[in-house]
C-alpha cells in the first residue's frame, strides 16, 4: 500500500523523523516520491496510521493512496469529464470511491477535497487543475443526490488548495464522510525518469488519487504548550512537535529510560512520557526544577495512566555522573542552554565569545552523558545557531569537541534522499538539521550523536 506523509513546514526534518520511525518499528518501505512537499512510501504491511501520527511532530497528515495507478490528465484541454478515457478513469474512480466509502451510511456524507503537488508545477497551472476539480466535486453530488447520497462538500477557501487540519478536524471530516486528496505528479512518476515538473510537453500531468486515513490533533498539541501551568517565554520554551520529532531521531521506544538533564519547563520528558517512556528530568535552576515537576502534575491529571514513572531533581549537568547510575539510559534528549535570545544579529566576535562559553558546558556535560548512557545509546542535543541573513546561518564550531568527548555526529538523512530535497536552509553544510523560523536570530541545530 501507498502512504503519503504530508510534510511539515520543515521537510527536511519531517523526513528524517518518518524514515527514524520505520526504522524502529522494522517497517520495510520503498520510496516512491521524495519532494519539499510530500514523502511517499510503498509499505507492505499494514500499519497504524493514527498511532504512528500521534507521537511524529513533523507530519500534518497521512494519505492512503489509492492503488489506480498514476493516471494521466491532459491539463490544456481541461476536460476532466470528456471523450478521453484515462480523463473518465479519474472520476469514475472517485464515484467508485465515495460510493464503497459510504455504502451503510444513509446521513448526509462529508466530502473535503485537497489538491498537492509532489512534482514542481505552476501556480497557473495548479489554479486550473483546482478548478477543474472544484467543478467536478459539484457535479459529482448532483450525480450521488439522484442515488439518493447527500452530500456536502467542504472546499479549500478561495485561492488555496489545500484544507486545513483545524478544518478537517473541525467540521469531523473524517468521522463523517472522506478526505480526497489529488497528488499532482509527473506523468511519468518513476523516480529514476522523473524530470522533478509536474507537467511534460503535451500539457500531462500524473494524478494519485487517495483517502486521508489520519490528521495532525492540532488541539493537543495547542493544549500541550498552551494550557500547561508553567511556561518561561524567556528561555526559549521548546514547542511539543519539535520534542516529538527530536524523541523520534533518538529512535526512543516505550518503557525505555530516557533523560533531559537541561529540562527546562520539561516539554521534552512530557512527550516523552506520552510516547510511553520513563523519564528522568534534571535543571541546574532549581525553579525550573519546580517548573517542570508542575507540569508534569498537570500532564499526569489530564493525560496519563498514574503508572508512569518520572523523576526530576536539581543537578549540574556538568556532574551528571554523582547523581545517575552509570550505564543507566537508553537515550539522552536535550535542549541544552543556548546561550543569549537577540532580536538582531549580534557581532561575529560576540557570536565567537557565545560559542566559547558554551563550548565548555557542552564539553563537560558530553563527557559526563557517555558514563550514564548505555553503550548503544544515541543522544540527540539542540545547540544554537545563529542567522545572520536570511536562511544563511553560523555553525558552532563543535566537531572538535565531539572528537575529543569521543562522540560522532549521526546523518539523519541518507545522500540518496538529501540530494533529492536539498537545497533546503534546514539543512546544514555538515548535514545536520536546523529548526528556526524566519526571523528568528539564535536557530536551533539538531545533532544526533552516537558514541
Ligand atoms: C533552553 S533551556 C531548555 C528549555 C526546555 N527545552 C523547555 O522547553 O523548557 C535550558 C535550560 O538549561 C538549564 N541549564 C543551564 N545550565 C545548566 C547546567 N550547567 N546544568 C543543568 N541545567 C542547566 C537552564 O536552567 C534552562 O532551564
């Protein structure tokens, strides 16, 4: 079966979780599209789509793409309904599609549509495909009605394509009728021909038509970074995807010892406890200590089974190893401190001073993680970066001091995948990953360690 991953807004990074994640679970996958937009894989087994999207912060939905091979639509003639036969293979396949979808159902039936496009395609062109579809949606509930199917159809707002989550969720798409999906390909969909345009000489297009099978809780995760009792804006709280996605590149799995020995107001244990982890949290700050134990009170109250385990006290992490057993944890996930927030690119010489300063607690604390962790065991650290201009980022220079704390720094994505979506900013001249947003000035590298 075909899934589509609808990727985040920084694809880099919501690839490196989807192919983290499968990697874990032994799923066996081959990639049938790689783009900034979407991640197709064909999967054998069948697998459990609302789970694995529960706990991955990089995707916003997961497609079931229909097994009609891709078809092909001449888009300057703009005849969806006439003459040629593939272009009627398109909506008889839809007809048949909301017709197996809704059999038992006599209420009156939701149907949303999206368009994307995995391959390259402009905005004209898309605008024109849009409203072929938009015209054939309509006709196609006149058509149910005289089967006595009522529908209603929840549109893309003006100009977009796409639904939103909020509404799909929202108007219970998916509880009460189908989410359709039109994935815009080449027509020529094989990754090895594929020129990267949707659309060839003649004016073809590929089409995938699909169902979505799950959808980002975007309430949760408001809930989770909004209504927690404790929030410090000053340090740079972590956003809960970002703690998942980092969960997911440390390949964590459940009733696993994970720790955060920077832990702030505690985000990165609260998803780690959701995904089923123990967790062990530790700050130097002995009001964050206070902060994090709140809300992880708050967290068990609403979220959790009692049984869970976490513990949070006031240590150093530059002497870890006094307080935690050695050889103990299966992963380390942290936020380490990342030195001052600006709000304008400071000088390259107080850059340099910032890096120094860290340099030594990250020395320390690195060589204090490699006694409590477990031999195997990965650590994934955010470190900052610095955007002076836009997209173009300072690196710490911190290659030395893995050598010397003996750690190296694992690739999330393999070359045959990174050539596919670079350039993208969020990926780093050492193939790292960064999460920032576009004004941000201190960025966060991701780095995925091994000893
Ligand atoms: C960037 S914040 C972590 C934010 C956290 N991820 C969150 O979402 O709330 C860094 C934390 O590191 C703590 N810290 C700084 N130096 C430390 C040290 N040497 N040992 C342990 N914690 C330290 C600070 O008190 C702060 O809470």
């Amino acid at each position: 079966m075909k899934y589509a991953f609808i990727l985040g807004r920084l694809p880099a990074l919501s690839i490196a979780e989807i192919l983290a994640v499968m990697e874990k679970l032994k799923i066996k996958y081959s990639t049938e599209i790689i783009s900034q937009k979407m991640l197709v894989l064909d999967i054998q087994e069948k697998i459990d789509c609302q789970e694995i999207l529960r706990t991955m912060g990089g995707t916003i939905k997961i497609i079931l793409v229909s097994n009609i091979k891709y078809q092909v639509l001449n888009i300057k003639k703009s005849k969806l309904k006439e003459s040629q036969t593939e272009e009627r293979d398109i909506l008889s396949a839809l007809r048949d599609k909301i017709k197996t979808e809704t059999k038992q159902s006599n209420k009156k039936l939701l149907i949303g549509y999206n368009i994307y496009s995995a391959d390259k395609i402009e905005q004209k062109e898309l605008n024109q495909f849009s409203k072929l579809i938009k015209k054939n949606i309509i006709a196609l509930k006149k058509e149910l009605k005289k089967e006595e199917i009522n529908c209603r159809i929840v549109m893309p707002k003006n100009y977009e394509t796409e639904l939103s989550s909020a509404s799909i969720v929202n108007n219970k798409i998916l509880e009460k009728g189908i989410d359709l999906n039109f994935i815009i390909t080449s027509p020529c969909p094989l990754p090895e021909i594929n020129s990267g345009q949707a659309l060839d000489k003649e004016g073809n297009i590929g089409i995938m038509l699909g169902k979505t099978v799950a959808i980002q809780d975007i309430e949760s995760y408001s809930r989770r970074d909004y209504e927690r009792p404790q929030r410090e804006a000053k340090i740079g709280m972590m956003p809960p995807k970002l703690a998942q996605i980092m969960l997911n590149l440390a390949q964590v799995e459940k009733d696993q010892l994970i720790m955060d020995p920077f832990c702030g107001t505690g985000v990165i244990l609260q998803e780690a406890l959701l995904m089923g982890c123990r967790v062990i949290g530790s700050d130097a700050n002995e009001k964050q200590v206070q902060n994090t134990k709140n809300n992880l009170k708050w967290l068990e109250e609403n979220y959790l089974s009692p049984k869970m385990f976490y513990q949070v006290s006031k240590i150093d992490a530059m002497h870890l190893a006094k307080k935690i057993k050695s050889s103990s944890l299966d992963a380390i996930v942290t936020e380490t401190t990342l030195g001052p927030i600006y709000t304008q690119a400071p000088a390259p010489k107080e850059i340099r001073n910032n890096f120094k300063k860290l340099e030594k607690i990250y020395l320390k604390f690195l060589a204090q993680a490699k006694k409590i962790l477990k031999p195997d065991a990965q650590l994934v650290i955010t470190i900052p970066c610095y955007q002076i201009k836009k997209s173009k980022f300072i690196l710490m220079p911190i290659v030395d001091i893995l050598k010397k704390t003996g750690y190296s720094i694992k690739e999330p994505l393999p070359e045959d995948i990174l050539g596919k979506i670079s350039p993208t900013p969020e990926i780093t001249s050492r193939n790292t990953l960064i999460y920032s947003r576009p004004n941000q000035i201190v960025g966060r590298e991701i780095l995925v360690l091994k000893l």
